[in-house]
C-alpha cells in the first residue's frame, strides 16, 4: 500500500529517523584542520563509544601544499555516512542509493547549517 505525504511530512518523518539513529545525545567533535587556517571536520557518533555515523570534512579554499603551481583551490566539503545507515534508508523509503545520500546530505546540511558538495558511504 502506498500513500502520499507532503515533502513537509516526508522532511519530519526523515529527521525524526535519523535523530533517533542518533540517539538523544549525539556525540559531536569538531577538530580543526593544523594545516590549512579555516578547514575542520565534524566526527557525529551516537556516544563516545560507538562508531562514527557521520563524518564532515570542510576545506577552506587556499594553496595546495603539494602542487608546485600556484593555484587556489576553491573551497570544498565532503560528508561520509556509514554504510548501514544508506542501506536502512534505501530499505526503508524503497529509493536508490544516490537519492538516500541526497535525503542525508540535505538533512545534514540544515541540521548543521554547512554545505555539503559531496557525499559518500563509509565503512
């Protein structure tokens, strides 16, 4: 049986999912980037034990450090979301895989608030 749902609904029924994946308390670290001034990730695990459910990379843009040119690269952000979560998703909502990344990755950047260029499944 299928219903249909407005893309409001559909958005709760996501977040509410996905906060409960998490769990009440995720376990948020934010680690700056020595390298390169503005670049940082986000590790989001359900508690300090656990695995990483959600790993963001931000790079600012700059100078690479092994290209001899002098080339700026733009800025770039990458989000890897582990495998178990994408295969719940396209289990559950009956789409394929890159549209499950796609529902993640807009839910990630409202929650948030970044901008996500790339997303990946990980180990």
């Amino acid at each position: 049986m299928k219903y249909i749902i407005t893309t409001t609904q559909f958005d709760r029924i996501l977040d509410l999912y996905l906060k409960r994946y998490l769990g009440e308390t995720p376990n948020v670290v934010r680690e700056e980037n020595p390298y390169r001034e503005g670049s940082y990730s986000l590790k989001i695990s359900r508690n300090k034990n656990s695995g990483i459910v959600f790993n963001f990379i931000f790079t600012a843009p700059g100078e690479s450090w092994d290209d001899p040119s002098d080339i700026i690269l733009p800025e770039n952000s990458v989000l890897y979301v582990r495998n178990k979560l994408v295969d719940d998703l396209i289990k559950l909502l009956n789409v394929r895989e890159t549209k499950a990344l796609d529902l993640i990755a807009d839910w990630f950047t409202k929650k948030y608030n970044v901008d996500v260029d790339y997303v990946s499944k990980s180990d």
